[in-house]
C-alpha cells in the first residue's frame, strides 16, 4: 500500500500495488469507516440487505436484494 494518508479521521485514501509474475497494476481508493448500525441503514437506502459476511473477520459483507 502507498500513498496512505487520512484526510479525515474515518477516511482513508491509498494506492494498492499488485504485482504478478512480470505484471502489475495499482488501485486507488478511498474507504469510509461505518458503524455496523450506519451501514445498514446505507444498505436499506440502496436497497439491499446484509445476508451474512463472506469470512470470519467481518471485512467483505454479502448484500442482496432487500
């Protein structure tokens, strides 16, 4: 990861490098912390559900249609 910083303090703002064999991209993206209680309320607005997490650490989220 580079070029990490944190315009706010939930905000993060980086760059992520992947490299493969003689290949590599890079990925920049900001990510907003949520409360559990405030995501799903982002959840419902967009009109989904949260149906389960797709690994023991909480990190990715499987949404599905409301």
């Amino acid at each position: 990861m580079t070029n990490v910083s944190r315009p706010e303090p939930d905000l993060l703002d980086a760059t992520m490098e992947y490299v493969v064999g003689d290949r590599r991209w890079t990925h920049t993206f900001v990510s907003r912390r949520r409360t559990d209680d405030r995501f799903a309320e982002l959840l419902r607005e967009a009109g989904l559900t949260m149906e389960g997490f797709l690994g023991g650490d909480r990190r990715w989220v499987r949404a599905v249609p409301a």
